[in-house]
C-alpha cells in the first residue's frame, strides 16, 4: 500500500512536471508570436493588396461582389472600419444587379460588424428588418448567429442580473435555433452544442465533445483557435486554470499567426497570469491586446481590455518600482564590491609586477646557465677530440720513434762495421749519400698522412666541399696526402703558426705561405668561414 501511494505521488509530480513544461514552450511560442506581429499583418495585407488589384480590373458587377465578399472576410477580424466598408460597397453592388439574396447577407454583414464595434441597437435594427424567409436556408444559421453573437455581448455588458437573465434566455433560445439549423455532422453544429452543454452545466460531455473537434481539426489553421478557445471556456468551467491556460495560449498563437486583431483569448490569459503574479507577461499581454483592439477598431474589445489594463499597469508599475530599488541595492553592493576588486587588483598587479622581475632574473640567469652548458659541451667536445689526437698520435709517435731507434742503431753497426775492417771510403760514401734523408722524410710524410687520415678519414672529401668545383685537389699517385692539404691537416690539429708548420714539414716559411695563399684563392666561401669551417672537419 505504501509503495503504491508513493508511485501514485510520483507520477502526479511527473505529470505536473510535464504540464509546466508544456505551458512554459507555449508561452515562450507566444511571446515569439507577439514580436512577430508585423510579419503576420503583411501577410494579410499583401492578400488584400491583391484582392484589391483584382478589383481595379474587374468590371462585371457579379466578380465585383465576389471579391468584395472576399475583402470582407480579410477585414472582418483585421479592421472594422473597413470592413464596415466593404459591407456598404458590397450592398450597393447587390441593388446594382438586383440580387435580393446578395442584398440581404450584405445588411447581415453590416450588422454583423456594428455588433462587434458595440453598436448593439444599430445592428439590431438591421437584423430586426430582415425577413429571414427571404433568405436561402443556408444563410439561417448565419442570421441566427448574428442575433447569438449580439445578444451574448449584451448580456456581458448587462449591468444588472435581471437583464443578464433576459439576455441569455434568449441566447439559449438561438442556440436551439441554431442546432435545428445546423447539419448535426457539421463543426458548426458542434460548436453551438458545446455552447449547450456548457449552458446546461454538462462540462465532462462538452469537454469529451470538444476535445474530439479539437483532435480531427487541430491542423487546420482557421479554425485552431475558435476550437481551443472553446476548449479553454470548458475548462474554466471545470476548474483546471492549468489547461484553461495552455488552451488560451494556443488561441492566442492562432490568432496572432493569422493576424486577427479582433480577440478575446489574449486578454483572458493575461488576466489569469495577472491573477497568479507573472505581471510582467500580464502586462505585455495586456498592451498587446490593446494594441490590436485599437487597430481593428473593435470598440466593446478595446472597452473590455481598458477595464483591465489600469490594474495590471498598476501593479506592472508596482513591480517595476520595487525592482528598481532592488537594482539600487545591488548597485550599491556591487559598487562595494568593485572596490574590493579594484584593491585586490592592485595588489594583484604588484605581485606580478614582483612575480615578473623574478621571471626575468631567472630567465637571464638560465639563459647565462645555458650558455655556460654549451660552452662546457663545446670544450668536452674539443677535450674529447683532443684526447682522440692525443691517443692516436702518442701511439703513433711512440712506432715511428721506435722504427727511427732501430733505423739509426742498424747505420750505426754499419759505420762501426766499416771502419773496423777499414772500409773507410764506403763509410764516407754512406755519410755522404743525401737520399737516405729524401727517402726517410718521405716515409715520415707517408707515415704522417697515414696517422692523420685515420683520425679524420673524410677530411679530403670534406676541405675539397670547401673550394670551387674546379679547383678541387685530389692526390697524385705517389702521394697519400697532397703537400697543401698537408699543411692545413696540421691547421686542423691545431698547429697554427707558419714557422712550425714549416719547420714540421721541412719546408720553407715561404712555401707554407704559397700554399695558404693557392688555397684561398681557390675557396667557395669567404676567409672567416674557411677559418671556422677547417675546425669542423671531421666533427
């Protein structure tokens, strides 16, 4: 039992949830529809334009008529005055062509629009002196209607009960008219049973039979809202406002779609917002509807909204006040806090001002700490390198030292030989021959190419990527290493002075200068670059 009053409260709250839902979508359709105003008005006024320019070129009074029964539908429920117009032009064609049929549903119009305008006694008058068996049974239901229509607004202009009570017997009695008139398969028929029902106080059958019209004709767009205002008017009976409600909202979107200026839905939403405190919708409701009411020139709308508007106005003006003191506050309150914002700003700002200064003495000192990084790399670099040399040409060194021992202590056992068994002539020729030095510097020269390219075995091909395309120098037959790519392999060990690189290779100072200078001439990149770029051979 518990469980089942739980979901049913459940499911109530979620109903509830739903209908909110549903009547806030339709109150925001509306308010679009209420800004959207102007464009529903060109649309009828364009149908109008239309009409009108049909009329201009036609010239049988039988077409004329027609359209002017036209244009009396498009003003009908957009502007009275013109409407009441189109009545007089639509009379006067009648006797014109001796209709008598046309005649009289033209004094039906005219009586019809002097009702809506609240001029009761002038559209009865019309109506009183119509003798409906003149009239094509067809038309009946719309002369009953007349006399349902006038005498309903006289009963709701009716200031004592008494002729309230003599209006609606005989609203009552044209509604029975009505229903024996009607087609009982017609809407129309419907629509003055629901009118019956709701007289009788038989609500949940006129719901049940409005609620059906409603569902077979909600897509039709002329007839939408006459079916959801009755379907409202039924609910308000029952007491639902929530449906009451939504069912005024769709009236309301109807009609203004269809740019009908002439109504009542709008008005009686806005009166039922007012009445539960939403008077900001109230009131835009409200002036809207009499907005339209003025336009249209419907003089019992514009008197039934001028009843209202100064009590919605007044508390619209009311909230508006208060709201405005609200703002005074909260201006003041932000006005406070701004301030605090503004000191906490500056203190912000000079902490970053603070915070910045930091940043940048850590960025420069990163930046001198970088560097110092790359200036380390570079001299491991260099101290790697020089280690390599130092490796190879110490080995190196240490072999040719050794073979140059054992050359020197075999021509020493060859001397000591010579002159023990008195060969002292052979001895001097031995001492005396200049090719035993040509033939052991060029084993030194061989010995040191060979040293050399093993440590940087690339380096011709790179110092040749140095000079001109044909001015490059390779090496001759005999030859390991050019003599002037000698003398720069000792640049690249870093040997730099002229006079050691001479004394190193035997050479003359002048000739290590013409070999630099052959050189220079031959480059394909300025001197500083050939200076750095022999430095990073074989790196």
């Amino acid at each position: 039992m518990k469980r089942f009053f739980i979901l049913t409260i459940f499911l109530i709250i979620n109903l509830l949830t739903v209908n909110c839902a549903s009547l806030d979508s339709l109150l925001l359709a509306l308010d679009n529809a209420i800004k959207e105003r102007p464009q529903y008005a060109h649309k009828r006024e364009s149908r109008i334009d239309s009409l009108k320019t049909r009329l201009k070129r036609a010239t049988e009074l039988e077409l004329q008529y027609q359209i002017f029964q036209k244009l009396f539908k498009e003003y009908r429920n957009y502007n009275m005055d013109s409407a009441l117009s189109i009545s007089y032009k639509k009379y006067d064609i009648a006797k014109k062509i001796y209709n008598q049929e046309y005649i009289l549903i033209s004094e039906m119009n005219t009586s019809e629009i002097l009702g809506i305008m609240g001029m009761y006694k002038e559209s009865l008058d019309i109506i009183d002196k119509i003798d409906k068996h003149k009239l094509d049974k067809k038309e009946w239901s719309y002369y009953y209607h007349l006399y349902h229509s006038i005498y309903s607004l006289l009963a709701e202009n009716s200031l004592s009960q008494k002729e309230k009570d003599y209006y609606k017997n005989l609203i009552s009695q044209y509604k029975d008219s009505l229903l024996q008139t009607n087609d009982p398969q017609t809407l129309g028929y419907h629509l003055v049973e629901n009118g019956k029902l709701v007289e009788l106080g038989k609500y949940n059958e006129a719901l049940k039979l409005m609620t059906r019209c409603y569902n077979e004709n909600k897509n039709n767009e002329s007839l939408l809202g006459t079916l959801s205002y009755g379907l409202s008017d039924v609910y308000e009976k029952l007491g639902d406002s929530e449906q009451q409600k939504k069912y005024l909202a769709i009236s309301s979107i109807a009609d203004l779609k269809r740019s009908v200026k002439s109504y009542i839905a709008l008005r009686k939403l806005a009166v039922l917002l007012y009445q539960e405190g939403d008077v900001v919708r109230a009131y835009a409701y409200v002036k809207c509807a009499m907005e339209d009411a003025m336009f249209s020139r419907a003089r019992f709308r514009t008197l039934e909204i001028s009843e209202t508007l100064p009590i919605i106005v007044a508390a619209y003006d009311k909230k508006a006040k208060q709201e405005k003191e609200n703002l005074f506050k909260y201006l003041i309150l932000i006005s406070v806090l701004s301030c605090v914002l503004i000191v906490s700003i500056i203190y912000i700002y000079k902490q970053l001002k603070k915070l910045s200064h930091a940043k940048h003495s850590m960025k420069a000192l990163n930046k001198d700490l970088r560097q110092m990084n790359e200036d380390l790399n570079e001299l491991n670099k260099k101290l790697s390198e020089s280690n390599l040399v130092k490796e190879e040409y110490i080995g190196s060194v240490f072999n040719l030292c050794s073979t140059y021992i054992d050359k020197l202590e075999g021509y020493r056992i060859n001397i000591n030989r010579k002159l023990k068994t008195g060969q002292i002539d052979e001895a001097l020729k031995t001492t005396n021959s200049t090719s035993l030095v040509a033939d052991e510097l060029k084993e030194f020269f061989r010995n040191f190419d060979v040293m050399f390219l093993n440590i940087y075995p690339n380096f011709i091909e790179e110092f040749n990527n140095l000079l001109q395309e044909g001015e490059r120098i390779y090496p001759k037959a005999d030859d390991i290493l050019p003599p002037e790519l000698r003398v720069f392999a000792l640049i690249r060990l870093g040997i730099n002075d002229s006079s050691k690189i001479a004394s190193f290779l035997h050479y003359s100072p002048q000739t290590v200068y013409n070999y630099k200078l052959k050189i220079r001439n031959k480059l394909a990149i300025s001197k500083d670059e050939f200076a750095l770029a022999i430095q990073q051979i074989g790196k």
